[in-house]
C-alpha cells in the first residue's frame, strides 16, 4: 500500500499481520498494532519522544546480566507480571489464587535439601524462622513427591546472586514433599528490601515519586508432573511496605501470618529469641508441567 496519510499506516500494518499463518500470533499482532498505534495517536508522541523510548529499549536490554534481569524488573514495575499472573491462573482471574510472578532473581540447581535442614549456608544475620509448606490439589488431597525450589533475599536486602559476601546458594534450597504434601526447612526470617535502581526502572520510580521497596517475602516454585507449575510469593503480614509494593506482587491469599516466639526453643534452646514459625496451604492446579526460563544464572 502506498501510504498518503497517517490513518494508512495502521491500515498497511494490519494487512500484513492479517496474512499471519499462525491463529495465536496472528491475533496477538493485530491487537498489538491496534493498541500500540492508538497509544502513539492518543499520546501524541512526538519524534524526539520516541527517539528517547528506543534508547530506553536498548539500555534495557544492554543492562541484562548474568546476576541482573532489567527487563523483568520492569515488567514488574509496571504491573504487567502481576497482571498476566492472576489472568491465567485462579479461574482465569475469578478466585483467589497461590500463583504469582517469578520475579528476577530465580536460578536453577538449587542445592538438594532434605526435609528439616537449613537453607542458610553462610553466616547470615536475622531471627531462626522454621518454615512449613504443605500442597494440595484443588480437592484439598496432599501432593506427595512435588518438587519445591525456595529462596529469598537476606537482612540486608540482597540476594546471594547480588552479594559477594554470601555463599553461592545462600537462602536457597530444593525440598520434595512427602506423604502428607509438607516440606520444612529453617532459614532466617526474610525482610523487606529495594529493587535495583541504578537502571532505568530506577529512574522510572524517581520520575513518578515512587519508592524501591518490596515487602519481606519468600519464594517457592513447585514442580510436579501433571500439576501446573505453582510459583508463589509468601508475604509477611507484619510488613508496613504490603499496600506499596513497588512491584505490584502481594495478593491477599499470599500474606502469611509469622508467629513470634519468645520462650526458648524446645529442640535447639541454643536459637536466639524471638523466633517464627510460618505454616501455610498453597493448592496446585492441573495442567502442563514446565520450568519457567531463569531470568539469571
């Protein structure tokens, strides 16, 4: 088509993308010339506007290592994670769900752990909190034999892949459920930390007077055949950041309640007090079993 105003262009586009053989990426780019060139007609954007956006593309891209997913962050930042999260799980976004977003700091071959040991593997400072998980079907039955990938970030906000002070591995672990769907391990109570801001999602934040901080949680990706892949973030309750997570990640089925203890341990009266217990039910959905790709190695 030769183009003689600016109404052609759209048109040209969605004629080729019509000529897509495939029905699933053929409606996936016609919606997005649809919606992409509206936003650029409803913005009004300018020449030097979008000069600036490619470069930002570029740089995120650029800044995307084997420790660092800038693109991953951003999504996050922008709620589109956490949005096509609950889309495609919890009944197509009608009832509450244990799924959320993998988040940008997931690495494959978590050391194997059995039930009952510690994830923390070098002196790491912060309260002894004893974790149990159980699974279950949509039924309520327990799921023996998931696999349950953990790891979260440390007292001072980092995670090992991050923190060249901490062991390779630290404050991650791979468990299997036994009979009754329940893994347990110990580790040091997770808290609240900032996401990266020296790349463009920090910049973003400054512009729109946002803080960095996500609210204390863990992860916990489960595998089992014939289950979809459940990954779960697990809030903490206590946490002031929940209403402001700068990710858009906490969902009200994934805030848990950590119990404080302050009377001596009755196994390891050696563990310093107070200490937490955290118990919680994440129900597994049927379906394709698949790792997601890690966004670090």
């Amino acid at each position: 088509m030769i183009i003689k105003n600016e109404k052609d262009v759209t048109r040209a586009v969605l004629e080729v993308m019509e000529r897509t053989t495939d029905p699933r990426l053929r409606k996936i780019m016609i919606a997005l010339i649809e919606h992409l060139h509206g936003f650029i007609r409803d913005v009004e954007l300018t020449e030097k506007e979008f000069r600036a956006a490619t470069e930002l593309l570029n740089d995120i891209g650029q800044q995307k290592t084997d420790t660092h997913n800038e693109m991953v962050l951003m999504a996050g930042s922008l709620g589109v994670s956490s949005l096509v999260c609950l889309l495609n799980n919890g009944n197509n976004g009608q009832t509450e769900t244990s799924q959320s977003m993998l988040g940008p700091f997931w690495r494959l071959n978590s050391p194997s752990t059995e039930n009952g040991e510690s994830i923390v593997r070098s002196e790491t400072p912060g309260a002894r909190i004893f974790v149990d998980l159980c699974y279950v079907d949509t039924e309520g039955s327990p799921l023996e034999g998931v696999e349950v990938d953990v790891w979260h970030a440390s007292t001072v906000g980092l995670y090992e892949s991050q923190d060249p002070t901490q062991s390779d591995m630290n404050l991650r672990g791979k468990l299997t459920t036994d009979e009754t769907g329940r893994v347990w391990f110990s580790s040091i109570k997770p808290s609240g930390y900032p996401i990266p801001t020296d790349g463009i999602v920090g910049k973003l934040l400054a512009a729109q007077n946002r803080h960095p901080f996500r609210p204390a949680h863990f992860h916990a990706l489960a595998f089992k055949e014939g289950f979809k892949t459940l990954i779960s973030q697990i809030f903490s309750d206590d946490d002031e950041k929940l209403d402001t997570d700068a990710q858009f990640g906490v969902t009200e089925a994934l805030i848990a309640r950590y119990e404080r203890h302050e009377e001596t341990h009755s196994v390891d009266p050696l563990i310093d007090v107070p200490w937490y217990t955290l118990d919680c039910t994440l129900i597994m959905e049927h379906g394709e079993s698949e790792l997601p790709q890690p966004p670090i190695k």
